[in-house]
C-alpha cells in the first residue's frame, strides 16, 4: 500500500519543480528585460525614472493620479529638457522643439488607435492615411462652412439663456454650471452634424445618460491608450472584437452613444430621401466627401466620422468653457473689465446675439480666452513616432515616443514670462507684435502642425458667443471660495445666478 503514495509523492515533487523552474525563468526573462531597458535599450542615454525606463505602467500611474502635468514637471525640473517617460517614450518641455516633432509627415503613435471601431481622421497613424482622411472632410469645418451654420448655435445659445434665466429667478437656487456648459456644446455639435439638437437644453437633463457614458468609458480609454499592446488585443483579437470593443446596442459605454448617432443618421437618411434634409449640416457634407479615387466615403466612414465629431466636439469644448468663466470670476478686476466691454458693443450689435465676427473684434474677451487656453488647456499629451532626430544634443532614433504637453509647453517661463503660473490676460494686450508672433508660433492648444484640430473653429465660436451672452445676460457668483486644481481646473463648478436687467 506504501507504493502509490512514493508514487504520487515523485509527481507532486516533479510538478513543484517543474512551476519552480517555470517561475524562475520568468523572472531570469523580465530581469533581463529590465536590464536590458535600463541600460541598453537605444533609448538608455536619456535621463528619467528608473520605473519609467523598464515599464508603460509608470504612465499609467501618472495618468491615474490625477496630477500627470505636475509629474512631467518635476521630472523636467530634475532631468532636463527631454525626460525618459517610458521604455520607448520621451518627454520634452521646450517649445521650440514642437516643429521638429509635430512635422508634416510625423505619424501618431498608438495611443491614437481606435478602441471603438472605424478610423478616423484623428485617428489614423501614418501621416499619408491621415493627409487622404482630412482631404476628403476638411472643407465640412473651415470657417465659411461654420459661419454658414452660425445660427444653428445661435438658437442653442437663444434656448441656453432662456432656460437659464428661468433658473435665475430664484437667485437662492445655485446650478452647477458645467452640467449647463455640457448640455450647450452637446446640443450645438449634435446640431451642427445631425440638423437637429438631442435636447439636452429642453430637458434640462442628460438624455438618455449619453454625457454619463461617455463619461464613464473616458478613463478606460485612456488607459487603453496608455497600454499599447492591450489595446491591440482588444481591436485585433476575435475575443476583443466580440465582447470588449464598443459596439451601438451596449447598454453603457461608448456604445449608447453610438446607438444615438446610429438613430440620427437612419432618420436623417430618411429625411434626404424625402428631400427634407438639413442641407448644409456635418452629416450631409460628409456623406457628399470623395475619396481620393473619386467614390464616396463608406456608410461606416461617415458614421465614425459623424460619432468622432460627436464625442470630440462636446466635452472638450465645455470644459474650455467652464474653465474660462470661472477663471474670470475668480478675478474680479477681470470681470469688471469685460461686463464693461460688453455694455460697451451692446449698443452697436447688430443683433441681440453677436456674430462671431462681431465677437472676435472684443480685445479682453480675446484676451481672457487665449489666457485660458494658455493658463488651463483641457487637452493632455499629443504622442508622435520620430523618423529619427537630434534633441538636446542626443539623437532620438527613429520608431520613438516623442509628446509634449500643452500645459507644459504653455507656462514655459522663457516664453511666457516669470509669472506665467499666474492667470493675466493683459500679457496679450501688452505684448508686442513679434512677441505675439512667437506665441501665436509655439501655440499649442489645439495641436501643433498638419494635425492641428479640425473643429477648432466650431469651438471658438460656441466660446466667444456663449462667455459675451452670459455675462451680458447675468451676473454669477460663486457659492465659495473654489480653488483650482493645479492644472487650472475649478474644484467645484456651483454658482448662483442673478439676472443683470
């Protein structure tokens, strides 16, 4: 009876040896790894974190901690100019290095990979797919194409400060006034593609929670695109594809938006059929575009497309919003300059809602919003893949990381000044004319390059018109004393309202 368990006692013995040796060569393999990328990997020249040398997770971890733009600065501050941020990525914090890397023919990296679907042109990585992607749509956002639709913002502005005035009527009730900013630029950009507002304004609600799931599926895509090789899994695989890869129909996510934009487009197709289509909106633009062979953009071309403008168009905009506000409000010499302003051109309008040409033609309005973009830009890193080239005196070679941070490269001191921490919108005004050629140069707020954003103009537009109608129509007060967070963001977005007539 002793023999089978001598038996059984040899396997148990040979199998622990064998997930022994198992588990030894994994670390001998990811010691040699690190090894290898710490010291000689193409990139181990440059200084850096020793945890950003051997793993992606360390951008991970800057990401989640909220305060990634600080981290990128300190690591300048004790590193230099250009900062080892990962095992094949770079950082640099000078601007004058921007057109050496956001050229022409710079190609995206993958974190700009679609994780949910189809390209598109922000999303295509090489810079010939990218050039064939903008041809086809880029007339659909220049500035006479959104001037045609200017008073498709104009009625979401109209309904946007009538519902706010009737909140206004109990100045006691404080609003919190980035759900109103986003329920503005979602109404305007669904608008300006579909022909039609969901109804965020009407409802005075988050439709359908449309806000909440993009909201919610934010933080895991850019945590997706922080990992690579992750996200190529998930868009490659079958097992990605089928149950991890938003899809219309979804419950939450991304997904409940694109059943959103899936029901627009089938009821605009409609609509067309019937010759009652909205003639000059996004959606029809796109489904005219060519392809550079002539034959129209696929269905699901224009749908990505349509879904791009949706989600890109909406809260990075609000966000610009709110943060330009509240930056004024927290400086009230910058508030009595611009109220100033506006009762100044209120009499030469030439309609209650100034035009966007009207607007721009206003000096510290102007001023306050390139001050915002400058102090607060709501975008993070833009990542491109070096065809190799020299930085700091070291050469970079080429399949490289390389990113700069807008937040980073906007209070550089050499170019801004000593007190560019600090909120001034009279550095625009004081500024000389080469001065502001520099800035205008190096300005980063929307890209750098060919890739600069598309919708830029649609969201100038909703900025000026909406800051002058607010503080035409109201003067708001801040239910405390907020602070901002060191990115330049408000800690708390309630105020009360009071009507200014």
């Amino acid at each position: 009876m002793s023999r089978p368990a001598i038996h059984l006692s040899v396997i148990d013995a040979d199998a622990t040896h064998t997930a022994l040796s198992i588990v030894g060569l994994a670390v001998a393999a990811f010691g040699l790894l690190v090894v290898y990328r710490r010291f000689f990997h193409p990139l181990a020249h440059f200084p850096g974190p020793f945890w950003a040398s051997v793993s992606s997770l360390y951008g991970v971890w800057a990401f989640v901690s909220g305060g990634e733009h600080l981290i990128h600065r300190g690591l300048h501050e004790k590193y230099g100019p250009v900062v080892r941020f990962g095992p094949n990525e770079l950082i640099v914090n000078d601007p004058y290095m921007l057109p050496l890397i956001y050229h022409r023919k710079a190609d995206k990296t993958e974190v700009y990979a679609p994780n949910f679907g189809i390209e598109t042109v922000f999303t295509w990585l090489r810079h010939q797919d990218h050039v064939a992607a903008k041809r086809r749509i880029a007339h659909a956002y220049s500035l006479l194409s959104i001037k045609n639709l200017e008073e498709y913002i104009d009625e979401c502005l109209a309904q946007w400060i009538s519902a706010l005035s009737d909140i206004s009527k109990d100045p006691s009730k404080p609003i919190n006034f980035a759900r109103w900013a986003e329920w503005f630029t979602y109404d305007v950009i669904s608008y300006l593609s579909f022909g039609e507002p969901i109804g965020f304004i009407a409802a005075r609600a988050d439709v359908r929670d449309l806000i909440k799931n993009y909201s919610d599926a934010s933080m895991l895509l850019e945590i997706l695109a922080l990992l690579p090789k992750v996200s190529w899994w998930m868009r490659k695989t079958w097992v990605g594809r089928k149950f991890l890869m938003a899809k219309a129909g979804d419950r939450k996510g991304v997904g409940v938006i694109m059943a959103e934009r899936d029901r627009i487009f089938e009821k605009h197709t409609r609509d067309m059929e019937k010759g009652d289509g909205s003639k000059g909106i996004l959606l029809t633009k796109f489904i005219a575009a060519k392809n550079a062979d002539g034959t129209p953009m696929s269905t699901d071309d224009v749908k990505a497309e349509a879904l791009l403008a949706m989600i890109a168009g909406s809260s990075t905009t609000s966000n610009a919003l709110v943060r330009l506000i509240f930056n004024i409000l927290q400086h009230p010499s910058c508030l009595s300059r611009l109220t100033a302003e506006l009762d100044a051109i209120t009499p030469t309008l030439t309609s209650p809602i100034p035009t966007f040409e009207e607007a721009r033609t206003l000096p510290f309005l102007s001023a306050c919003i390139r001050e915002t973009f400058r102090y607060s830009p709501s975008t993070v890193q833009f990542p491109r893949v070096s065809d190799g080239l020299e930085l700091n005196g070291k050469w970079v070679p080429a399949g490289t990381s390389v990113s700069a941070s807008p937040w980073i490269m906007h209070r550089n001191k050499e170019m801004y000044g000593e007190d560019a921490d600090t909120f001034r919108p009279d550095r625009w005004l004081e500024a000389n004319a080469e001065t502001t050629a520099l800035w205008d140069k190096y300005d980063f707020r929307w890209g750098y390059g060919a890739r600069k954003c598309l919708g830029r103009n649609i969201a100038l537009m909703e900025i000026y018109k909406a800051t002058i109608l607010f503080f035409k129509h109201f003067r708001p007060e801040l239910v405390e004393e907020i602070g901002f967070t060191s990115s330049g963001g408000p800690k708390s977005t309630t105020l009360y309202i009071h009507p200014r007539n």
